[in-house]
C-alpha cells in the first residue's frame, strides 16, 4: 500500500483555507458585534445633579 501523498497535499490545502475563511468570517462578526454593543447603549441622562457625584467627574 502506497502513500498518495498528492492526494493528502489537497486535502491538508483545503482544510487550511476553509480555517482561514472561517476565521476571517469570526472576525468580520466579531467586529459588527463589538460595534454594534458599543453603539447601541445610550447613557442616560440624568435630570438632578448631585454635587457627590460631580466632584468624582472629570
């Protein structure tokens, strides 16, 4: 039984590519996400201003 070392070199080809698709794939999500969960949250103001919580501002 011979070795088909052709047969082996595409495999191992594919499988690289399909990992670096993959990984490129989470980083475009990764980053949609991380911008949408930083944009989405709106601080909310607040209507009476505490001279405590002021002075710890800057």
């Amino acid at each position: 039984m011979e070795i088909n070392w052709v047969i082996i070199g595409i495999v191992i080809a594919v499988v690289i590519v399909l990992i670096v698709l993959t990984n490129r794939k989470n980083q475009k999500e990764k980053k949609k996400l991380t911008d949408v969960l930083n944009n989405d949250f709106k601080k909310a103001e607040k209507e009476r201003v505490d001279a405590e919580d002021s002075a710890n501002e800057k």
